[in-house]
C-alpha cells in the first residue's frame, strides 16, 4: 500500500495488486473504507504484467513486472521495457 499519487483524490491510498496475467490499482481513502479501482487516465505503473517487486524510497518508487521496469520520481515517470532496446537498436542500424 502507497500514498495515492493521483493528483484528483484527496489522500489516501493506492493498492498494487499483482495477479497471474497482469496487475491491478485500487484506491483506498484513508478510513479504508472501500476500494475503487483507479481511473485509467491517471495510471503511472505498468498494468499489463504481474508486479514482481515494488520499493519505494523517499519521493521514489520502483515497480518491477514480468515485462518492465518503471521508475517515478517528483513529477517523473521513467520505463523500460526489454524489447523497446531491441527496437532501438534495429532503428539505429537503418
């Protein structure tokens, strides 16, 4: 559980929940009094895999899946995913 990072609820929480073919976000407020499923506008982690690991430290947040990584930050959102290196290379050698 997280400190919700949507900009358009009030507090609260964010809950990741890896499941075998892809992940989900909840909200939480913060009586715990009932669990939303997340607008998908406001999303910033990789839904379409199963979460293997999530840290956070300070004002960052690491979210590791079965197909990439994504790092947030202050206003930032870093991702990688393994094939986009392989695209990138195949664009680099026309």
């Amino acid at each position: 559980m997280l400190p919700s990072r949507d900009s358009s609820q009030e507090g609260g929480f964010n809950l990741l929940l890896s499941m075998p073919d892809c992940t989900a976000l909840l909200y939480l407020p913060e009586d715990l009094s009932e669990a939303q499923e997340t607008n998908s506008d406001a999303l910033v982690f990789d839904l379409s895999a199963p979460t293997l690991a999530m840290a956070s430290s300070g004002n960052f947040l690491t979210q590791v899946t079965k197909a990439s990584i994504v790092l947030l930050g202050p206003g930032k959102r870093y991702g990688f995913h393994p094939l986009a290196r392989h695209h990138l290379a195949e664009y680099m050698a026309r």
